[in-house]
C-alpha cells in the first residue's frame, strides 16, 4: 500500500529532475522519463524501492540497493544527477523533507570501547580485502594527481609528500600521527624525510600490517605502531599528522580532538589535519539526521563542516588554521580507481567470504562518494595549525 502511495509523490518529484533525463523502466516493464538533458537508466526490479524511499528517503534508496531491488548501469551518473537536484527538491517538496528527516541522530559520545568496536567494524574487515581495492601504498584517503592517467600509486604518494611539506619535516622530527592505517605517511615521513614517527590506530588489522611493512623496510627504529586512543596518549611531539580520521571520531568529540593536539605539539609544533567535509550551509541539518553511509558502513561516522571545526578549536584549544588546501577534486578520481579495482575483483570478494549483499553495499558506497565530491556535496582540505 505504501508504494502503491509512494509512486504517485515521486513521479511528482521527479518531474521537477534539471540537468538530466532520467530514465526508468519499472517493475511491469514500462518505461518513465522525467527531466530532460542526458539520459541516466534507471531498472526497478522491485517496487518496495518506492517505499523505502518514502519512508527513509536516501537511506532507503542505498538499502534498496544492498537488497537488488533496483539497479543502473550509470550508477554513478544516475547519484550525481540526485545530487544535483537534492536542494531543489527539498524546497519543492518541503513536507515530505520533514517527515523524511524526522529520524534524529543519537550523536553520542564515543567513549573508548565505542570508538574501538565503530572502527572494528569497518577497519577490521580484513587486510585482505582493503589490498584487493587499494593500490600498493595501502593509503585509504584522497590521492593528489597530477593528471588523470597518473597511477594512483604515484598520486597517493605525492599526497603523502605534500602532507610532510606542509609539515615541514626534518631529519630527526617526533611525529605523532592520529589514524595511521596500514602505515602509508609514516613510511614516507620516515624514510624519505628522516623523521621518526608514532602511529596511533585501533584496528589490529592495520597494526599488524603496518609493523610488517616497517619491518620489511627497515624502519623498526624510526616508526612505532601503537594500538591506543588518542585520547589515552601522552607524549610530546614536534609535529603530528591525520589523514581522514576525524571523521570517525563524532561531533561530541570534537573539542577533546583539538585539545588533544595542543597537548601534544611543542611550543612551535605544526599539525596538519586532512579532512572530508560538508558545506558549512547543511551541517545543522546534516548534523541531526543518520545517512545511509554511517548505519551501514562507518558506525560512528559523522563528517563535520569546516565552521564546526574551527568553531570546536577555538574553544578548546590555543591552534589557528595557518593554511588551507582543497583537495576534493581529487577524490571523485580516487574512489573512482578504487571502484574500478573492487568491482573487477568480486570473484576475489566472494572467495574471502562477503556475499552478494556486502558487495553491492561496497560498490553503492564508492559509487555515492565519488558522485559526491563529483557534484562538490562533499569537500575534503588539508588544514595546517599552529598556535
């Protein structure tokens, strides 16, 4: 009954479609076009895609696809022209938002076993698995390219260099990076730039990987791998790094991340902090409300504006951003090369033990990222502090 419902209200909706014809066959075989521009196909195997998304709005529509009720050969293309349209259908259809965004957000704070079981969850999925999609740096964040046939190898290291620039590392620097992943900057900071390098994770996965790399580098005597909090840490460092881990972390945690890094940093320390990002103008409604990525991929998961984080540490500490870089244009790319290399290895996917439902939630993952930064609904930057 709900879908029966439902049908009726999104053929409105997108009817309203700019920039783009979407095109969709429905379950009883006939075809629907709404908008006009280039042509996105959309097949809807099931109609209960009608009532999740009515029910749940983006959320349903990414769980419709992790149970195959629907499907697009231009997935990519098909999310980037929703993107595009989110605004302007939230303002048409200003009712339907309200009850669509009356699911608040728990937004609790994460104490130490929470944040250790949220990154559980998704770090520890198996090295294995992150070899299969990542390319031989093992790096899990935004690469930098110089064009785009450029291997992506080559990319993620020139973003690790520029991170350690913008540090302005020397022989014999104390670095303390906060998420150090399989160990990608510190093998950069440490053997291209001769400093000696803490990195703190959760994950046992990547721990144990990372000390592998070190020790096949030679490096045990300038890198140490520790699995702790940053919040339980003590120690003093000339400058600190983290690559894409504030977002893990929740907006309640904001002010004891900022704190954190003034305690660390000597008194003319650097940090340089990477960050995805939301425009400032949807944080307070972004900030309320769960999306699809955070209950079915990144438990915990809460990407913050820049406002919030500039606003969070000017309250708790005594750091000022000194420079900013955007660097989301380079992310479509990246996700987009991890995409590639994921979904050419789902034979690989399957023999390791995820089934068919774990791959389309991977691939609609990848896919609403990088059509995301494609459309600039998400940003990413590297923000230098000092105090």
């Amino acid at each position: 009954m709900l879908a029966r419902i439902a049908l009726p209200l999104l053929v409105r909706a997108f009817n309203g479609l700019e920039g783009g014809t979407l095109e969709a066959r429905l379950p009883d075989g006939s075809v629907r076009r709404f908008g006009q521009g280039p042509t996105v196909r959309l097949d809807i195997r099931d109609e209960r895609l009608f009532a999740r998304i009515a029910s749940h709005g983006a959320v349903g529509l990414g769980e419709s696809y992790q149970a195959a009720e629907w499907a697009s050969e231009d997935l990519v293309p098909l999310l980037e022209l929703l993107f595009r349209n989110a605004t302007v259908g939230r303002e048409r259809h200003p009712r339907l938002t309200k009850i669509v965004q009356a699911r608040p957000r728990a937004n609790r704070r994460q104490g130490l076993l929470a944040a250790r079981r949220n990154i559980a969850a998704h770090y520890d999925l198996g090295n294995d698995l992150f070899r299969l999609m990542l390319d031989e740096t093992m790096t899990y964040s935004c690469a930098i390219f110089d064009d785009q046939d450029e291997p992506l190898a080559d990319a993620q290291r020139r973003k690790l260099r520029r991170v350690c620039e913008k540090l302005e590392l020397a022989p014999g620097d104390r670095v303390l990076e906060i998420g150090c992943g399989w160990g990608s900057f510190a093998l950069v900071a440490a053997g291209e730039y001769g400093a000696h390098v803490t990195g703190l994770t959760l994950s046992a996965e990547q721990a144990s990987f990372a000390r592998e790399r070190i020790a096949a580098a030679g490096l045990e005597g300038r890198i140490s791998i520790v699995e702790e909090d940053y919040r339980a840490h003590r120690g003093s460092y000339d400058k600190l790094a983290s690559i894409e881990m504030i977002e893990a972390i929740g907006e309640k945690q904001f002010t004891t991340y900022f704190r954190a890094i003034d305690r660390f940093l000597v008194p003319d320390g650097r940090a340089c902090v990477q960050a995805i990002l939301i425009p400032d103008e949807r944080w307070p409604r972004y900030r309320k409300t769960p999306d699809w990525i955070e209950r079915h991929v990144f438990p915990g998961c809460l990407i913050p504006s820049l406002a919030a984080l500039t606003g969070a540490m000017a309250h708790s500490s005594r750091l000022t951003i000194a420079g900013a870089e955007e660097i989301g244009h380079h992310y479509a790319e990246t996700l987009r090369r991890w995409r590639e290399r994921f979904n050419a290895a789902h034979a690989d996917v399957r023999a390791l033990g995820y089934d068919e439902r774990f791959v389309r939630t991977w691939d609609f993952y990848l896919a609403v990222c990088e059509a995301g930064f494609r459309t600039r609904w998400l940003r990413d930057s590297q923000l230098v502090l000092t105090r």
